[in-house]
C-alpha cells in the first residue's frame, strides 16, 4: 500500500509538534521556586494546593502532621519521587512503617483540581511537597518558599523502605540520615517535624515497663510522664484493641515550635531517638540551642527544602503522573507500512 507524500509528512509534522511540545514542558533540569508559573494555563498551582490544604486543615487539624509525614516518608525511600502514592500489592504503603501513613486523599483531591485546570503539567511528588509547607504554615511554623520541577518515580516496593526507626540511637539515625545527604544539624531540624502528630503506644511501650530488658523504665524519661502514658498504654494491651496514639508533644499538639526542643531537655520526649538528641553529645549542644533560641522556624523550612531536594527526579525522568496512584499507561504508537 502506496502512502501520499502528503500524508508522510503531515504525520511527521505531527510527530514532531507532539516532541516539542514534551520537550518545552520538560526544559528545566533542576528545582526551583516558581517552577509553575506561566505554566498551568494561568492558574497558580500552588494557591490551588494551597486550597485543598487550609480546607481540611479547617476541618480537622491533625491533617497537617500527616502531611508533613507523608512528605518525609516519600522522600526518604526512593527520594521525593510520589513513589509511596502508587497502589500495589507490595508499593511503598503496604510496608510496616507506612501503614499508619495519612494525607493520601488531600493529595488526590489537589491533584484533582491541577488536572482540570492544566491536565499532565503538576507531578505529584510536587504537590506532596506543597502540601507539607503548607501544613506547616498553617501549624504556625511560618512560611518557606518551596522548590519544585520534581517528576514521578517508577519504582514502589515495600522491600525499599528502610526509615529510621525511633528506637534507634543518635548515631544510628545520623548514619541513615548521612546515606541521603543530610548531616547532622539538619536531622536534629527534621525530627522537630515531632512537635505536632501523633504516636503509637507500640513504638514506646518497652520505655515504660522494660526498657532495655530491664523490667523497669527508661531512667531518663520523667518519672511523671511515665505514670500518664502507662494510664494509656496499658503494659499488656488485648490484641483486638485498637491501637492507641498519643501526642508526640504534650507542649503543643498542634502548632509547628520550638517546645518539642524544651520538651526532650526535660526528659518528656516520647519517642526513644527524641530524648536521646537531647542527652548525647553529639546533638544536645544543637538541642540546647533551638530550645532557647527563636530561629527555630527559619532553620525548619530550610531543612524541609534540604529534605525535599533528596534524589529528585527531573527534566526528562520519570514522569508526570495522571493519577497519584498509578503510573501512566505506556502510550501506542503510529506504524506506517
């Protein structure tokens, strides 16, 4: 079958405008600040973002916490890539440590309303980090300028996620922290995330009752927190119950300061690696410092962009999701023959 010169080169011609369109769409190769702008048929993406936060933040405040944990956890496994979105039977969230991960139905109602308003333009592992600085303003944190052009991952496997677990040691955490880039100043600033949300008994129960196989407490906790928490958390819970949370920070549950800092110097931080940065010598020089000092909030968000720039894909990797939850279907392409 004998084609037109006609035909060929109208194909080409289309071939060639769907490239160049892929490509002005792709030309930045790093993050920056207002990635978007003049890029979603004038929309602002990130007030749309925004949006959708403030909305649920009004409605239920916990919101926030969970946002600024699901940010960390995307970020911290494959890098900020939205690779904890995708659904599967073994992605990121069905592994152990992200079971109890929230904020998954505030980044698809974002995501939403970008795809009508510029279909194929915002990755989500962007909204995901707009949607965590926005969290955190709204806790009263102050506001950070977020960086953005990153694009969405491939890859989701339970068997990736190797989080710092908060029974770890300062050093242990250090080491894991070290792995994506982020020393030790900046680890002290992102567990300070801990000033808001929430906890689970099982994560600290051993504190209270057999710390280090000893059948007693942790001797470093405050004797007083222990008596309140072991009302809570009871030492042998029924297995049907449900599981109970507790605030990470009894200072302030739900506003993004310093008195998490304060908090752990006094021996009532919940979590083991929490009170541990406030007694080993490596971080409580660093503790001390944000606890009497007033740039905590500053240090915060830069830490959080530091966090954010973590193995990032952009440019031409990866991709721009259509949905969160699924990676795109592979395009067909045209034969001629």
């Amino acid at each position: 079958m004998k084609i037109s010169a006609a035909v060929v080169a109208a194909a080409f011609s289309l071939a060639f405008s769907f490239i160049l369109v892929n490509f002005t769409g792709q030309c930045d190769a790093a993050l920056q600040q207002g990635f978007y702008k003049g890029k979603c048929n004038s929309q602002d993406v990130e007030a749309i973002v925004a949006s959708v936060v403030k909305r649920r933040f009004n409605d239920k405040p916990r919101v926030a916490a969970g946002l600024i944990r699901l940010f960390f956890h995307d970020c911290f496994v494959n890098g900020c890539d939205a690779s904890i979105l995708l659904d599967g039977d073994s992605s990121e969230k069905t592994a152990p440590p992200n079971l109890s991960v929230s904020g998954y139905d505030v980044i698809d109602e974002a995501k939403g309303l970008l795809e009508e308003a510029c279909a194929g333009i915002v990755s989500c592992a962007d909204i995901i980090a707009i949607a965590a600085r926005d969290a955190v303003q709204l806790s009263g944190g102050g506001r950070y300028e977020v960086q953005t052009g990153r694009r969405d991952g491939f890859v989701s496997l339970a068997s990736n996620v190797d989080l710092p677990s908060p029974r770890f040691s300062v050093s242990q955490s250090a080491d894991a922290f070290s792995k994506k880039g982020i020393g030790l100043t900046d680890m002290v600033l992102l567990l300070g995330g801990h000033t808001i949300g929430f906890t689970n008994c099982s994560l600290f129960r051993d504190r209270l009752y057999n710390f280090d196989n000893t059948g007693k407490p942790d001797p470093t906790m405050d004797p007083l927190l222990v008596m309140k928490l072991r009302l809570i958390c009871p030492q042998n819970s029924p297995a049907t119950r449900t599981p109970v949370s507790v605030d990470q920070n009894l200072a302030s549950t739900f506003i993004v300061d310093n008195s998490f800092y304060k908090q752990i110097r006094l021996g009532r931080g919940i979590l083991q690696i929490d009170q541990a940065l406030a007694l080993d010598p490596l971080t409580n020089n660093t503790v001390a410092s944000l606890a009497n000092g007033n740039d905590f909030l500053a240090r915060f968000g830069q830490a959080m962009v530091k966090l954010g720039a973590v193995d990032v894909l952009t440019d031409s990797q990866g991709e721009i999701r259509e949905s969160c939850h699924l990676k795109n279907k592979p395009r067909s392409t045209f034969l001629f023959g």
